[in-house]
C-alpha cells in the first residue's frame, strides 16, 4: 500500500490520504490474483500433465541447458525494464509521484528534469555501504531516482 500512495494515487497535499478507493482496487487485485495462483498450483499438483514439457516444450528446461537460462533471465529482465520505464512515464507524463522531500511534508509532483548524469546515478554505488554514507539509500532527491 505504501508503494500506491508513492505513485500518487489516492494522497493529497502533506502526504493526506484523501481517497480509499485506490487501496482497495489494489486488495481486491491481489486477492484475486492469488486466488488464481493458488487454483493454478491446486491444478498442476493434481490434474496436470506430470512434466510440462508433454504439452508445452517451450516451458520446459534443463538447468544445464545455458540458452535457456539465459532467455528466461534476459525474459526477466526486459519485464523488470519494462516496469522502471513505466515508473519513469508515471513521474514524467502521467500525473507524478508522490515526493516526501517536497515543502510542507511532502506532495505528488511532476518530475521534469530528471537526472540522466550517470557519473551522478553510479555515484550512489561507489559510496561505502559501511560508515555514514549511506550507499544506495543516500539518495534524496525524486530526480535522482527518476533518472536512475
């Protein structure tokens, strides 16, 4: 829930949450989903095919097959690449994000100049993760997580 009101859905000036209704959108998906999972698991484990490679050979892998491995991993990420230039649509193009930085406690903000300096965004990573720099969480600024 926390990461719907990061969005901007649902939260008004001072970080307020002024609309429910996002929220439970967001419950009644992840119920259904996970209904639809556990309905799925129920059926493999008890009417489905022994291996799925009878029926469907192209969910079927050997873990020394490394073609495989490698598409279902580059599968991965594009999906995960996908999903971070929907993030950066959403704070540019769509309506912004919510910005706890931002004067007065916090408020849902249009990022328009994001940063793209990568010395910048790789800077976060040469930080010590030990001490008091912070490494990646020493990020404070939407800009940055944006152009990240």
């Amino acid at each position: 829930l926390p990461h719907i009101a990061t969005l901007g859905y649902g939260v008004g000036p001072g970080g307020e949450i002024i609309d429910t209704f996002p929220y439970f959108v967001s419950g009644v998906l992840h119920l259904i989903s996970s209904a639809v999972l556990g309905f799925g698991g129920v059926y493999h484990s008890l009417i489905g095919p022994e291996t799925l490679e009878e029926s469907f050979p192209f969910f079927g892998y050997v873990w020394k097959d490394k073609n495989k491995m490698t598409n279902i991993l580059g599968y991965h990420l594009i999906i995960l690449g996908l999903g971070a230039w929907l993030l950066v649509w959403k704070a540019m193009y769509f309506g912004g994000v919510y910005d706890t930085w931002a004067p007065g406690g916090g408020d849902i903000r249009v990022i328009t100049n994001p940063t793209t300096n990568a010395a910048v965004i790789f800077g976060y990573l040469l930080k010590s993760p030990f001490g008091g720099d912070g490494w990646i969480c020493s990020v404070d600024n939407m800009e940055d997580i944006i152009g990240g």
